[in-house]
C-alpha cells in the first residue's frame, strides 16, 4: 500500500493520502526544517486536495452512477 501511495505522489497528483505520505518523506529527510513548508502551508494543500477529491470522487462520481443507474431493470456496478 505504501508502494502505491509513494507512485501516486511522485507521479504529481494531488490527493489528500498522498500528500499525507509526501510531506511526511520530506520533512523527515530534510531534518525536520523546509523553507516555505509551514503548518499553514500544509492545511491549506490539504484544504484543497480535500476539495478537489470531494468534486472530483464524490460528486462527479456519484452523478455518473446515477446516471447510470437511472433505470430500475438494470443495474451497474
């Protein structure tokens, strides 16, 4: 799991579990100091990431499977 977490983050994408695991790399091999990456910083990626994975897995997702599902013979899953 870790593995795919790491891949996920150094492929660039913005997502709240990989960026848990990226500033948590960072900072622990850096020695605990990085310039420009503050506590406010931090939240504010985080806020969002969170945002963004809302929309994007949760409302866009939701609307396709409703879509999807809009017939009561069939069913997708």
């Amino acid at each position: 799991t870790v593995f795919i977490i790491f891949i996920f983050a150094f492929l660039g994408f913005e997502h709240v579990i990989a960026n848990f695991s990226s500033f948590a790399m960072a900072f622990f091999s850096n020695g605990g100091m990085i310039e420009g990456m503050s506590v406010l910083a931090v939240l504010k990626n985080w806020l969002f990431a969170l945002i963004g994975n809302y929309v994007g897995g949760g409302l866009l997702i939701g609307l396709l499977y409703s879509w999807l599902n809009k017939g009561e013979t069939v069913y997708f899953d």
